[in-house]
C-alpha cells in the first residue's frame, strides 16, 4: 500500500506534531487532577472512554496537559472528519464570531442557515425537490425526522431495527435496541415503536439482503401493519450497534416496500454521512433514495448542528412553527458546517476516507489471518471494525476487547468500542490523520491483541 500525505490544506490544524507521544503514563498527573475534580463535579452517568485532560487536537493527534500525544483513531465518535481545529472551520467561525453569535433563525433569519439547507438539498442522495430543517443533536434531528414522518402520513407506528443506536432522548431510547448502558431504568419509553430484525452478515448465517429484508418486512407486516406504519428508521451501517454493514440488497428492498406502502423511509446518516464511508451518504452505496435523511456529528467540524434533509412534499407538511427551537442552525455551527462542506470537497476528504478504508481493510484482514479471535472485518471507508469472538464458539467476546482497547489507551492510541455484545473495536480516524499515524495506531492495537 501506498503512504499518501494528509492533504496540506487540512495538516495539522493547530501546528501540533503528528506523532505519537507518551511523557508520562495515562492519565498522567495533571489528567488525573481533572478526572478527580471530574468526579466530584460531574454526574457518574456521564462516561469517560479514556481519562485525559484534552488541551489541543488537530491532523490525526490529541495532546493532553501532561503533553501526551495520543493518536486519535475516534475522532470524538465520527465527528471531526475534516480534522480539529480545522483552519477552514476556524477561520469562518471566528469571522462569524466578530459578526453576530444568536439571532435565533426562526425569529430573525440569516444566510447561512439557508446556504447549509441549500449544500444538504443538493449532497443527500436524490434529485427530487428537497427542503432542510436544521437542529443541535442527532437525537433531535431523530426525534423530528419521525414527528414530520407521522404528520405527513397521519400514522402513527414507527420500526426501529436490532442493534440500532438512534440517541439517548426518550423517543430515541425507544428507537434504540441495547438496553445497558442507554434504556435500563430510564423508561417508560415512547409507545408505537416497533422492532425489526436487521441484516447482519456475520451472525445470520449469511441471509442474502434479499432474504433478510423479506424476514423483516413480514415480521413488520405482522407486528405493526403498513396501515399504521408512519415510517422505518435505520442507520445504512450500524454504528454503536456494531459497524454491521447489511447485506447487499437489503436496504433497497425495504425502501421498495416503504414506497408500495406509503411509509417513510428514513435514513439515520448521523453516523455514516459526510464523507465518512468514503461517499458523501452511505446510501449511495446500495443506490438508495431515502425520504428523509437524519444528519449530525460530521456536518460542522465540532460544532453542534444536525438536520432533516428530504422530500419537499413530507418536509412541507408540517404547519409553521411545528419545526424549529432555540439554537438549531446557530450561526456559528452553520458558518462550520459551511467551511467543513468546503473542506471535504476541496481538500479530497471523501476521497481520502476510500483510501484510509482500503488500508483499514488490508491491515485488519491480515491480523485476521493470523488471529482466529477476529472473527469478523468490515465496514466501509474511514468506518471499519473488528469483531472479536471466541474462535471455538464465536460467542463474543468482550472481556478481550476490553483488554485491547486499554493496552491501546495505555499506550497511546484513542479506540472506541461497540457492539451490542461490546465485543466491537471501531475505527473512525479523522479523514486528516496520515497513513504513517494510522499504521502506527493499528500496530498498537495488534500488539494489544498479542499481549491479552
Ligand atoms: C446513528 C446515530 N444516530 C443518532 C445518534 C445520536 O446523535 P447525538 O449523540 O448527536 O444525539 C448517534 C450518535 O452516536 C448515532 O450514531
């Protein structure tokens, strides 16, 4: 494999080393006087992936107080696409900065709340007519992508799928499928939420994405009805539930019966989008249409912005002020999201996530062959995993990957787990990291796996 260079434009961000770096063990002293204030300050229920004190990030790094520099293979969950600290996100912010902070747009409206719904209309898959509504979290952007989807229809039912992750709000917990650590205790949840068997590969025998829709367009059918079906949500790659790519065809074929049964179909791209999969939206993969699609986390470089982008005619539905809140489309997220727009066209970012997957791919498919307990490789672009199971059985196994993941941290190296069994380890750089930094991460994580 070739070692192609971060694209200049995009190095970096603030000038920081890209190197790995350890100065002191982690979390060093002055990460563990923030994680002790953290404790006292911080309610419990918020977690911590790796006990640091962050002081800057920027290219394919994470420096921390003590002056480690950690090789960010997490990119704050598929947010930072276009790097921290983005010079393109900076510049505009700051500009935005010195004009105005918060008018509120449905109050007093302004340009670029308007020029990101004209960038969303245009990128989501699909020439028909579309409109935006933007928002500050995916959940949010969940919760209103279903509410319009209703209105429109005047049903009411909802299908989530197995494994899918779609927030922590009430209606997304219900959306949600795994229950600890994000529903236990929380409830009661939204009612009319249905769940539907997804197609996962690894762990249904191999069903064809033919055979697999088929299965869950009956249980839906039996279950909840198309008569009182408003719509299907479902990630195109499951994210937290475990990077599960469907089979090929499963994901045209529960669009098809959403069109012959007047229910909506509803992309939740949160994870998946902006460039993330090396396209700009994982349903170009399979040549889907959705009629609406959720984004969030890669639109605007770190800062908070979301939206439901879709059908004019589903999107129009809903009466004037039915959509909307106090900050969604802030200005300062909308001239971020602009400027990360900018960035993953001009700097070749989508592009650049194919090749970090092709490496991810090659690197993760040898370690497999050399290591039974990887029982699965997958995903697509700068969105790969590996699945870890007892070679025996291949019952997950999560005690393992919890090993790996902290040698991992130990020694340098930001990975994020999932999976409904937490026997997932998710790859999810920063589309500005370089080959040498993500080579060197992956080594890590290999040695992680030979010392468990
Ligand atoms: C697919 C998907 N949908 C929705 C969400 C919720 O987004 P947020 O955490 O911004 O509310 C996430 C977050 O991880 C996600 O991955």
């Amino acid at each position: 494999m070739t070692l192609v260079d971060t694209p200049a434009a995009v190095a970096g961000g603030p000038a920081l080393a890209q190197e790995r770096r350890l100065v002191t063990a982690i979390p060093g002293p002055r990460s563990q006087e923030l994680m002790a204030r953290r404790a006292e300050a911080v309610a419990a229920g918020v977690g911590t992936t790796i006990p640091i004190a962050v002081v800057a990030a920027g290219g394919g790094v994470i420096v921390d107080a003590d002056g480690n520099s950690i090789i960010d293979l997490g990119s704050g969950i598929a947010v930072t696409g276009v790097g921290n600290a983005n010079p393109r996100v900076v510049e505009a912010v700051t500009a935005q900065l010195n004009a105005f902070t918060h008018t509120c747009f449905t109050i007093a409206p302004y340009d670029s709340y308007v020029a990101v719904a004209e960038k969303l209309n245009a990128l989501t898959p699909g020439d028909h007519v579309k409109r935006s509504a933007l928002f500050n979290s995916g959940a949010e952007a969940v919760e209103n992508a279903v509410k319009i989807a209703r209105n429109f229809t005047k049903k009411q039912a909802v299908v989530a799928f197995d494994h899918a992750y779609h927030g922590r709000t009430n209606l997304t917990m219900g959306l949600t499928a795994k229950n600890i650590p994000y529903k236990s205790g929380f409830g009661p949840f939204a009612p009319e939420v249905y769940r539907a068997p997804l197609s996962y590969p690894f762990r249904d025998g191999g069903l064809s994405g033919a055979e697999a829709a088929a299965g869950a367009i009956s249980q839906i059918e039996k279950q909840a009805g198309a008569e009182n079906l408003a719509a299907i949500i479902i990630e195109p790659i499951q994210g937290e539930g475990g990077f599960i790519v469907p089979a090929q065809g499963f994901l045209p074929a529960l669009v098809e019966w959403c069109r012959a049964n007047d229910v909506v179909f509803i992309a939740d791209e949160v994870q998946t989008g902006f460039g993330r999969t090396g396209a700009w939206f994982a349903s170009e993969h399979e040549g889907i249409v959705p009629d609406l699609v959720v984004t969030a986390k890669g639109i605007a470089g770190g800062l908070p912005l979301s939206a439901v982008t879709g059908r004019a005619d589903i999107m129009d539905s809903a009466m004037a002020g039915g959509l909307g809140g106090t900050y969604g489309g802030n200005p300062l997220a909308c001239a971020a999201a602009l400027a990360s727009i900018e960035s993953y066209d001009a700097d070749g970012l989508i592009e650049r996530a194919g090749r970090i997957g092709a490496l991810l791919l090659e690197r993760l498919n040898a370690l497999r062959t050399a290591d039974a307990r990887i029982g699965d490789v997958r995903g697509r672009g700068a969105m790969a995993a590996i699945e870890l199971v007892d070679p025996e059985t291949g019952a997950p196994d999560a005690a393992l990957t919890s090993k790996v993941a902290a040698h991992a941290h130990a020694n340098g190296v930001l990975v994020l787990t999932c999976g409904t069994y937490g026997n997932v380890i998710r790859f999810l750089p920063p589309l500005t990291i370089s080959d040498e930094l993500l080579i060197e991460g992956l080594g890590v994580v290999a040695e992680g796996l030979r010392a468990a």
